[in-house]
C-alpha cells in the first residue's frame, strides 16, 4: 500500500525526506500578513512540486507570486469593515486610535479613515486583541 493519498497526502506535495510542503509553508509563514503569507505560500508549493507536477509551469507561476511579493502590484483592495450591526470600524487620523460604530457621514466630520488594506492588520490586531476583525463584512470599494 502506498503511503500517498491523493486527497490527504498527493505525492507531489511530499518533499523526499518524506515531510510534507504544508509543514514547512506553515513553519515559514507563521509571523507574516495575510497577503504576504499567501503570495510566500504560492512560491514554496509551486517550487516544491514543479519537477513532480507541472514542470516549467508551476515555475512560471512560482515567478508570479515572487513578483508580487517583490513589487507589491497585487490585487488587494482597500476595504472598509462592517460590523453586525452595520457600522464601520475606522482609525482616527489626528489620535491615530480605532473608532467602533461610525457611519460615512460621522467619520467624514470627525476625521476618521474607514479604510483599510490587509497589511494593516498585524499591528492593528495586536494593538487591539479584543476586537474581532475576523468576524467583520469586508466591504471592498
């Protein structure tokens, strides 16, 4: 029986020390954004499985992500954060602190920036742990 499964454990994601790539994307990516977690992630499973899978084509899409790790022309957008009850969560541009339950017309009179990119987001989670970003409407514009 071989110790392959196409759904759980594809040979070509199996290194020859017989660890997995997802092991070691997890290990490497541990401390990035979202967006630089993600591109990094492409790039090591495209390279790791090129001469198992798709030869020069997963190389030409390892390139890809490696350009857009390097020069940032990406497709992130700006968005805006929803909360349940429908109101943005936004940074005040003069205190630079977060304010909850803003509307467009309140956060335009008060100064406070409703948008937001992921790369914003490791300082500002940390800086406030008990807000849950997660559980928020991305609401891209």
């Amino acid at each position: 029986m071989s110790s392959f499964d196409i759904i759980d454990k594809p040979e070509h994601y199996v290194l020859s020390d017989g660890t997995e790539v997802k092991d070691h994307i997890n290990s490497i990516v541990a401390g990035m954004n979202g967006s630089e977690a993600w591109k990094v992630a492409n790039i090591i499973k495209y390279v790791s499985r090129a001469d198992k899978k798709n030869g020069k084509e997963d190389l030409k899409k390892a390139r890809k992500y490696i350009d857009l790790l390097i020069d940032g022309n990406d497709d992130d957008k700006p968005f805006m954060l929803r909360t349940e009850r429908g109101k943005y969560i936004g940074r005040n541009k003069v205190t630079d602190r977060i304010e909850i339950n803003m509307n467009e017309e309140l956060a335009g009179m008060l100064d406070i920036d409703l948008v937001w990119t992921d790369d914003d987001f490791p300082a500002v989670e940390q800086e406030y742990p008990w807000i849950n970003f997660a559980a928020m409407e991305k609401e891209y514009i």
